[in-house]
C-alpha cells in the first residue's frame, strides 16, 4: 500500500505477488494488485482479477475499501453499490457497511435505494440524521421525477409526512432537519405552514447563517404578497444596519405595490405581524432622510442610504411624479456623493446605476464639477496637473471611467482622442510610482488609465485607422510588463490577437490567466474559438483537452460534493450540486468543444496514421446517435468578462446574448451533422451480393444509406437557417461575443463543396447497388460531380491567396480570413479524400471482376465504363490541386520569414522611446504566429497528399 501511495505501481505489483505465493487467497493483496494494474494502463487484467474478489462476496474492511478506490479510479461507481449490497447481506448489523452503501447509491443517484438504505440504517442505529437521509432522498425522487404531478401528490407529501411524525415525537435536533422541513413546504408551494416554521418554536434553531431566520420569512411573505409584512420587516432590519441594499429594494417594493393597492393600516390593532408599516411616499422620503442624518453621526461611512436617496429619485420619475418631495437635484446628490466616495474604487460601479438620471445637456457640466474639485497640481504651466497621492488617483480615474461611460470621448474627433490617449498614459506612467511597493501578483493604482486608453484606440480602429491597433498591443503589453497579474489586460490581448488571426500569444497568455474550474466553461470559448480555424492544430488539441478534462471531472466530483453534503447535513446544497451538474452537461461550450474535437482528431489521424474506420470506432461515433441536447443548451459564456466603460447604446444587450445563442447553435448544428456525415461513410463498406436480393435490406446497409440521406436533409436545412440568419448583417460590439466561423464557411465555397460531397456518396452507393450494365446515366452523372468538385475546390483554393501580412504606407495590415479559408481548404479536401477512399473500395472489386472476364474471354478489349476514367482523372487532378496548394504554402512561408519588421518605423512619431521596443515584439509574435500556422497546414497538407497517392486504381 505504501508503494502505491508514492506512485511505485510496479513496486507494488511486485510485493502484492511475492505475498500471494505465501498466501493465495489473501483478498486484498489482489486488489491492491488490481489498483496497481490499473494505474499501470492495464484496465483488462485489473478489473478480471477484481470482478475474482468481487465475486466471492468479501466482508473484511481492507478489501472492501481497496475495491472502492479502485472502481472509482475505473469510473464504475455502480459496481461498488454491487460490492456493499452483498456485504450487508452477510453482516446485515453493521451501521458502517449499511452506511458506505448509501453512499455508494448516492454517487450512481439510485434515490430510491438510498431512502430504504437511510431508513434500514435507522433501524439498526436510531439516530437522526439517518432519518432524515432517508427524507432527503425522497425529495430527490420529487426533484428527478419526469412528472410534476408525481412528485407534488406522492414524494413530497410522504416526506412531510415523515418530518412531521418526528415534530409531532418532539424529535427534531439539528438545524439541517429544520431546513429540510422548510424545502419541503416550500416545494409542495405550503408558504403559510413554511412561515410558522420559521416563525415558531423550531425557527430558533436557524442559527448558522446571518438573518437566516429574516431572509427565510421575507422570502414566504413576498410568496404569499404579504406586503405589509415585508414592509415591516425591510424597515426594521434597515434600522439595524441600514447598508444592507437588498432590503432597500424590498422596501421600496413594497411600500409602492401598498400605495398601488390603496392600503391604510388598521385603527386598533397592531398594523401587522412585524410591527409598524410604511404606505406612503412622504414616509419613505422621511425615512430615507433619516437613514441619512443617522448616517452622519456613524463612525465609518455608510453608502447605501445615499443610493437609496438616488434609487427612490429613480423609481418616482418613472411613476411620473418629478420633484414634488423635495428630494434635491441627482446631479448635486451624485457630485456630494462623489465628494465623500470618490477616493473607493466602487465609486464608478455605484454612480454607473443612476447617470441616466442626469439630462445629456448637462454631462460636461457634471464632468468639469467633479474635476474642479480634485487636488492636482502641475509641475509647470503648459504641464498636465498629477496627483500627489493615491486618494487623488483614484478620484481622477472615476471621473475619466465617467466620461467615457457618458459618451464624451465618443464623441471626439480622431486629433482629440489621440490627444487624450498620451494623457491617459502619461497618467498610467506617472501613477505606477505609487505602486512600487506592489507584489507581482497586485495591481497598479492606475492600471485603468492604460486600459481606457487602449479602448480609446480601439474605436479610431474600427474607424479605420489601422495603426492604432498595434498602438494598442504595444500598450497592453506595455502594461502587462509593469501588472503580470492584470487579467483584463491578458483578456484584451487574447481578443486583438485572435482578431489579427495571430493564435500563438494566445496560448500562453491564456494559461497564465491560470483558469480554474468552471472557468473552462464561462472563457474557455476565448481559446476554443480559434486556435482550430487559426490553424494551430496541436494547440486547438490542448485547448479542447483542458475543457473536457473539465467537463469529465464534473461528474465525478460533483458525486463527491453530494456525499460531504449528506454526511454534514446541508441538505439545501443538494439540489443546488445536481442542478450545476445538469447546466454543464448541457453546456453549449461542451458540446462544442466535443464534436470540434473529433472533427480535429479526425483531420489529423484518419487515413494517416488510422483508417477512418478505426479513427471513428475509438470515437464510438456513429450516424444514428446525436447527444447534444438541442432542446436544453446552456450559454455558460461570461460575455462581459472584459470590462467596459460603455455606454448603454454600445456595450452588449440582452439581444446581442440571443443572436449569438441563436448563431452558435446552428453553427454547431452545422458541424455536428458533417460529423455524423463523415462517421457514417465506413458503414457503407462493401458487401457483394446479388443484385436486388432480399438480403440488402436484412443487413442493415440499406437503412445505413438511408440515415445518411435523412443526415444530408438535416445539413440542407440548417445550412439555409444559418443563410438566413447572417442576411441579418448582425454586428456585434467589439468586446462582445467573437462571431462564429459559419459566415467564412459559406462565402469560400466549403459549404457547396461539402454538401455535394455527401450527394456524392449516395450517388456512388446507387452505383454500388445497381452494377455497371446498365448505369450509364449514373456514371454520367458521377462523372459530372467529379468536374464540378474540382471546379468548386479550385475557387477554393483561388480565396486563399494573397499575402497574409502586408505592409501599407509603413503599417502593418493582417489578413486573418485568408487563414480561415486555408483551414476550410484543408478540412474539405480531407473530406473529398474520405469520399474518395469510399468511391475506391466500391470501384476495385468491379475492376477486379472485369479482368477476370476479359482474362475468360481471351478478348484483347473488353470496354472499360466511363466511371473509371472519371475517377482517375479527378484523383489526378485532386493531387495536382494538392500539390499546387503545398507550393503557395511555402510561397507563404518564404514571404513570412524575408518580412523585415524592424524597417517598419511606424509612421506616428508620438511612439516614446520604450514603446517602440513593445512594438517590435508585438509585431515579431504575430509574424511568428501566421508563420507557425502556415507551417502547421501545410504539414498536414502533405500528409494528405500522400493519400491521395495510395488512391490510384
């Protein structure tokens, strides 16, 4: 065992043997044995040797948990539930054993099994939580029930029936039993029963969480429109710590649904059950007011009863009432607020929420107000005013991400903005001498001057000034040298890279973003959507491998999760666990990354080192099978990951988030469909038989042909939904979500190519069925597909060309899409040479046949059928293409390595002595990059043509 843990497996197999000749049934040295396998790569011979202690039914503790560890290392979580169930058997009165198979259920999620598990262990240990496993599970059997009505008639009652006898035995103990009281009510929709729970004699024990037992009630209230009560109690707590905004919200919620409901509060008794309640407009003005002259005398500032101010300034205008309470000016309230905050970094993200409150007219006003009032002081005259210390910083920066967010620098002329731009950095310059004391892993105070600049450059380069984007990497990384921990800066870098086509920066800066998690699944698109159609085949490997080692761990983690959550009592996490289990399953990046996957491996290996048969088996792909599921995809992007100082009209909305769905789904509808085209092409293999006879249709190929006739409809259709859906010219903002590659896909002509590949392959399986006598119009018709394939390949080829990265008037101009076409080239003419491989075993064995005719006959000339020809000829011309295509690729190469950058003085002289050494490397990565890319295709390229070789018949 100690062999083991150091991870000496053969050691450890050695020392298992060596004790097994001593003692040959001793069992668990075989499992250890096992494990050892196992981690050694043999699965087969680890799991004949387990399944040979399995079976005799061990009962002692070491085997049993050797055998755990070593299922689980196998992903077989089932079998363990085998291993105990047998145990509790022979020692039906063990509490541990009885206990490890309710876990063991709890992993494979058996509910059913796991509430007679809990309720047998209470039988033989009465102690509670034991009990109140055993209602858990049945809540579970409610939550993964198919049918709704099920669950609220049958589950739920049972286990409020069940709670209820322990209250009613006066038995309840721990808070978990109480929460799990208060799920259940809360799920059979019993708010008022809910609420004396919390309300009554068991609600005393909701001691862990803070205000568990107040969020618990105001919860029930809202359910039940109890709006005097949430009134009450919002301002009760606010009176306690009135920061807390959530119950801002609540208050104001509630006082306008009384007003709107014309409540008036009883004469006699008390107005409800939390005390007094406000219903009118003047009472919550005075009661924010006084929140405010209690906040003056506190010891820390507090900021929420200002916001509230603004928030109920908000919600009045859009009831129409303007300033008949008398609540002041927003823009005088904004300018004190920014008095007393300006120096906190939240200052922006607060104000950002109410400045649609000030009138246009007025921004520069506002903006001039609150710079006047900012200690800066200038070295000279015509100098820019510096502040003296970071208080002063960080004023200045939020009245800069102010501007921005209110459209003033927007609305510049191309001088103004470049102006500003050399103010932001020599403010970014002169702020990083108060962050010397910084540890590498903190950020600099002005770290934003940098970034906001950088946007500013990167509207004069949608506007078409092509150098301001290199201005922008030069700064960025500029930046990144002084903050290595900025993660906005690497986030910006990755998109202006992956946008100038250039993936290799990408990869590195991508992993010292160092993602965890669930990471994978929110940015992980920034990486997956590119590194393929840039033609960074090994990284698009890596990348797609760091996603699905994510996804796959998941599942089993989130097992884990479940257990520690039964063995502590939170139950309320339970469903929490299986529902972020369920949104990543059904995660639209996952099933992305999982086909994009196997189409690359199938690029890279089928028909090179693999058959396409063998490449598809260990897949375990097959045409019949889709398992994405269309109907429940989740967008688990962060599309807001990148900052943005924005305003409203050009930052992402809600409809930008739609479309993009909307366009990745048929996109990857796209993709998957031409996955389960290419798998089903080995299933067509060729079986000689009678023509006609009875046994085609037995054998399943008949009904194979038909499934890739049903796919090719499939592909038809979503092809014209995705034309559909680009007429509508959607532009995305620049941060937004990146566009898929399905627009390229359709201007290049693949899609045509690929399509009629696939009619191709149906046509060739008619020929296959009907022999060569009388099928002229087949072969003609073969013949003519050839051609136009060709054709259609060639123009390919000819939206390929031109030089990658060209140097106009001094500038730098990348030509990304060129790249993008190369790497749909070499995708569809891999797909040509599948096909082609089919055309080549159904055409050998009629060529075969005709020999030994011709060899019968003793005739010197037997007619050769035209197909044979048109197949030579466009195997010919598939390699000259090939060939032609290889050579424009070293053309490429040649170009990419004589490009001389240093000669490139970028014509704006305002680039600083440093920045011009940060230009030089950021020019040299992209360069590097397009020449990396270009040799990776054209690698696999000549891989390809050396199929192309094998194909003559």
């Amino acid at each position: 065992a100690d062999y083991l843990d150091n991870g000496n497996n053969k050691m450890a197999i050695q020392q298992a043997d060596k004790l097994l000749k001593k003692h040959k049934d001793l069992h668990c040295a075989k499992v250890l044995k096992a494990i050892g396998l196992q981690r050694t790569g043999k699965q087969d011979e680890a799991y004949a040797l387990a399944q040979e202690v399995a079976a005799l039914e061990p009962t002692d503790d070491n085997s049993l948990q050797a055998l755990t560890i070593l299922y689980r290392e196998m992903h077989r979580p089932e079998l363990v539930t085998k291993l105990y169930e047998a145990a509790v058997k022979k020692v039906p009165n063990s509490e541990e054993y009885h206990s490890h198979l309710f876990m063991a259920y709890a992993r494979v999620g058996e509910y059913k099994k796991m509430q007679q598990a809990g309720m047998a262990l209470y039988k033989i240990v009465p102690k509670n939580p034991y009990y109140f496993w055993s209602v858990m599970s049945l809540i579970m059997q409610s939550i993964s029930a198919q049918d709704e009505n099920l669950s609220k008639t049958m589950f739920l009652p049972l286990a409020e029936r069940m709670v209820e006898k322990m209250v009613k035995e006066d038995k309840i103990e721990a808070e978990a039993e109480v929460e799990l009281y208060y799920m259940i009510l809360e799920r059979l929709e019993k708010y008022k029963e809910a609420l004396d729970v919390v309300r009554g004699k068991l609600g005393e024990k909701l001691t862990s969480e803070l205000q568990s037992r107040e969020n618990k009630c105001m919860a029930m209230y809202k359910k039940l429109h109890r709006w005097p009560e949430c009134n009450a109690l919002a301002r009760r707590l606010l009176l306690k710590n009135s920061d807390d905004w959530q119950f801002y919200i609540t208050y104001f919620d509630s006082v306008f649904q009384l007003i709107d409901e014309s409540w008036t509060p009883p004469a006699e008794e008390e107005h409800s059950l939390e005390g007094e309640v406000h219903c009118s407009i003047e009472q919550a003005v005075s009661f924010i007011e006084e929140r405010i002259t209690e906040e003056s005398k506190s010891s820390r500032p507090l900021r929420g009863p200002y916001l509230a101010k603004l928030e109920l300034i908000r919600r009045l205008r859009h009831r129409g009432c303007n300033d008949e309470y008398k609540l002041g000016d927003p823009e005088e309230l904004m300018f004190q607020y920014f008095k007393k905050f300006g120096d906190k970094p939240c200052c922006f993200t607060d104000l950002k929420v109410f400045v649609d409150l000030l009138p246009p007219s007025q921004y520069t006003k506002f903006i001039r107000q609150l710079l006047d009032v900012i200690p800066l002081a200038a070295a000279a005259e015509n100098e820019v005013a510096l502040p003296g210390d970071i208080k002063a910083l960080q004023q200045h920066l939020c009245v800069v991400q102010l501007s921005r967010l209110l459209g003033i620098y927007h609305a510049m002329e191309k001088k103004q903005k470049l102006a500003v731009v050399r103010e932001l950095m020599l403010r970014y310059r002169h702020g990083l001498e108060f962050g010397k004391s910084c540890l590498k892993t903190e950020l600099q105070f002005s770290d934003y001057y940098c970034l906001l600049a950088v946007h500013l450059l990167l509207d004069l380069w949608l506007e078409g000034e092509e150098a301001a984007v290199w201005q922008c990497l030069t700064l960025l990384e500029e930046g990144l040298s002084h903050s290595p921990s900025n993660a906005q800066f690497k986030l910006l870098l990755i998109r202006i890279y992956c946008r100038l086509g250039a993936f290799e920066p990408v990869s590195e800066l991508y992993s010292s973003l160092d993602a965890k998690h669930i990471q994978h699944d929110t940015i992980g698109y920034l990486l997956t959507r590119y590194a393929g159609s840039l033609g960074h085949y090994t990284a698009a490997s890596q990348s797609c491998n760091f996603a699905l080692r994510f996804f796959h761990s998941n599942q089993k983690d989130t097992s884990e999760y479940i257990i520690q959550a039964y063995k502590y009592g939170a139950f309320e996490k339970i469903p929490e666990f299986i529902a972020f289990r369920n949104r990543l399953n059904s995660s639209l990046h996952f099933a992305q990354v999982r086909t994009e996957r196997m189409l690359l491996d199938l690029l890279l290996e089928a028909n090179i080192s693999t058959s396409l048969e063998e490449s598809i088996k260990s897949m375990s792909l097959s045409p019949e099978e889709d398992d994405i599921p269309w109907k429940d995809l989740r967008d688990n992007r962060d599309l807001t990951v990148l900052f943005s100082w924005d305003p409203k009209d050009r930052d992402i909305s809600e409809e930008h988030r739609k479309l993009s769905l909307e366009e990745e789904t048929l996109w990857l509808r796209i993709r998957s469909l031409t996955l389960r085209l290419v798998s089903g092409l080995p299933t067509l293999g060729h079986t000689i038989q009678p023509k006609n006879s009875e046994k085609t249709a037995e054998n399943g190929v008949s009904s194979k042909i038909d499934t890739i006739r049903a796919l090719l409809q499939q592909l038809e259709a979503a092809v014209d939904s995705g034309k559909k859906f680009l007429e509508q010219k959607i532009q995305y903002p620049v941060l937004g979500p990146p566009p898929t590659r399905m627009a390229g896909f359709f201007s290049n002509g693949s899609c045509q190519c690929q399509t009629s590949l696939f009619y191709l392959v149906s046509d060739i399986y008619e020929l296959d069925t009907n022999g060569l006598e009388d099928s002229a119009e087949i072969q003609e018709r073969i013949g003519n597909s050839f051609k136009s394939l060709v054709e259609r390949l060639t123009d390919l080829f000819n939206k390929c060309k031109g030089d990658l990265i060209e140097v106009r008037d001094g500038t730098l101009k990348t030509h990304p899409n060129l790249l993008e076409n190369l790497v749909f080239f070499v995708e569809t003419i891999s797909i040509a040479l599948w096909v082609s491989s089919y055309c080549d075993s159904v055409l050998r064995p009629f060529k075969s046949n005709l020999q030994k005719k011709k060899k019968k006959k003793k005739e010197s000339s037997v007619a050769m059928p035209p197909v044979f020809t048109h197949f030579l000829d466009y195997v010919t011309e598939l390699q000259t293409l090939t060939s032609n295509v290889i050579d424009h690729i070293k053309g490429l190469e040649i170009i990419l390595t004589a490009l001389k950058l240093e000669e490139l003085s970028l014509k704006d002289t305002l680039l600083l002595q440093e920045e011009k050494k940060f230009t030089k490397t950021v020019q040299g990565k992209v360069q590097s990059s397009y020449h990396h890319s270009v040799q990776e295709i054209g690698e696999l390229l000549k891989k390809r043509l050396d199929t192309i070789k094998k194909l003559k018949i």
